[in-house]
C-alpha cells in the first residue's frame, strides 16, 4: 500500500500537517532527516507511518517510559505492532518482547538510549534487519541543551556499530540553530533532509499569580473554572502531594496523588486513571 492510503487507515488522516510529508519522503527514500517541530505537530507519524512500508524493524530512542507507554499503547490501539523495553517490564514480560521481536512480528521497538549499552541488547539487534533509527526528545544529544543526557551520545556509535548502517532521524520540539547543527554532527546524520516548523504553539501561555499564602485558595478557585477538565498540579514535597490531593477531594473534584513514594501498583493505576480520564 501506499503512504497516503496507510496514513488515513492508521492514523485517520487524509492530509498531511505542515512538514510531516517531506520527513516521511525522506526517509522512506533512504535520507536520514532532522525535524523541528512543536509538541503536538505530529512529529511521531513522521517516523510511524515510514516504519510500515519500510522492511524489519525501526528501533525509537525515547527518554521517558511514560512517552513510551503512551506511544505503544496508541499504535497497538490503531492495530500498529509496537512494543516496548524498559525497567517496568517484569522478567515474563522482556521473554514475551523478546520473542516478538525475534519472530518479527513488531514493527516499532521503543527503549531508552541508556539500553543500547546492555550487551544482551546489543546482541539482538544484531540478528535483526533494523531499518530506521529515529531519535525522539533529539535536543537531549547536545551539550549546549538544558535536557543533556550523556547516554544520547552512544547513539552513533551504536548505529554504525550495526551490520548494516540504517536511515536515521532525529525530532524535536524545541532547538536552536546551534542546537540542530549539534544534533546532526552528535548522530552522525548524513546529509539530513531539514524541516523546521517553529516552535510557537498558540494554545499555550504563562501566567504567573502571586496569591502569597492563600495558595489553596487561589487552586480552588482556578479549578473552579475548569470543572470537567483534566491538569496536573506539580508540589514541592510528597506531603504536599498528599494534602493538596486531599483538600481537592474535599472540595467534589476528582484528584488522585502521583509520587515516588507510593507503591507500583498504586502509581501505575493512578497513570492510568489520569490518562484514561483524559
């Protein structure tokens, strides 16, 4: 099938939105490719939609489990094979992925850029026709970014460390110039196919209040405002966590509390209930 007939069955879409196309023909032309574009632009489907029509796999590099589970869970609802590794797998779980993996029957595998350096991983990649590396949260490679992290720049070597060399590309939602000519010489990007969309995005906007210590009364009173709309209220401390939740509670709306203290089960339900509420 053709790109446009597995973007509407996939994705649901008919038209492409502002520099998704050109990515998507880079890379499914075998042109390694650089992307900035807002958070909520589409970035995702520029690599989504090739890794279909490409053969083997496309390996994602994505900092955050959370950005993972919520990928996967979205292809693997539109009937995409994707899976996932990272520390929340338990020992029956990685089996059950390395399984499919092996049999080839995912098309998207998302892991953390730290995995590339396990040996067992390094191993069975190996084995496998890997034919697009793309590279989420791609500011993360470069030093002159305030999301630095040391494990992005193994990336290249592990590329090249491959078989066979496959395309790759990189995303982002924020980089300045400096930033984007960092990302493409830390990836080893060859002449990468450049689309810059921009940065702006005009849903969102700052505004800063000073309540001094009538802070709860200042929540409630925004909340107020927004019933039936979903946010997330980040605090200083756990207990702070818990008391804000429980004052919400208090007052009818529907809140549940997300910190590193509580146990597995309860964080992953709460994820989940905020996710699905949303």
């Amino acid at each position: 099938m053709d790109k446009r007939t597995l973007f509407k069955q996939y994705f649901g879409h008919s038209e492409f939105r502002p520099g998704q196309e050109p990515l998507v023909d880079a890379l499914l032309s075998g042109r390694d490719a650089l992307g900035v574009m807002p958070t909520g632009a589409g970035k995702s489907v520029c690599y989504q939609l090739p890794a279909l029509l490409l053969p083997g796999l496309t390996l994602v590099l994505s900092p955050l489990i959370s950005l993972m589970k919520d990928q996967v869970a979205a292809l693997s609802q539109a009937g995409i094979p994707a899976v996932y590794i990272n520390s929340s797998l338990d020992a029956e779980e990685y089996r059950e992925v390395y399984r499919r993996i092996r049999q080839g029957d995912c098309k998207l595998l998302y892991i953390a850029p730290e995995r590339l350096q396990a040996e067992g991983f390094r191993r069975l990649l190996e084995e496998l026709p890997v034919s697009l590396v793309a590279v989420d949260e791609a500011h993360c490679v470069s030093q002159w970014g305030q999301d630095f992290r040391p494990s992005y720049l193994k990336i290249a070597d592990f590329v090249s460390a491959l078989p066979r060399r496959p395309v790759v590309a990189a995303f982002t939602a924020t980089a300045t110039a400096r930033v984007q000519e960092d990302i493409a010489l830390r990836l080893g990007l060859r002449d990468p196919v450049r689309v810059v969309t921009g940065f702006d995005r005009p849903n969102l906007y700052f505004d800063v209040q000073r309540p001094g210590r009538r802070k709860l009364q200042a929540l409630l009173a925004l909340l107020e405002g927004r019933r039936g709309k979903s946010g997330i209220i980040y605090c200083a401390t756990r207990s702070k966590v818990e008391r804000v939740c429980e004052a919400l509670e208090a007052q009818g709306f529907s809140a549940t509390r997300y910190h590193a203290g509580l146990e597995e089960a309860e964080r992953r339900s709460n994820q989940d209930d905020f996710q699905y509420d949303r």
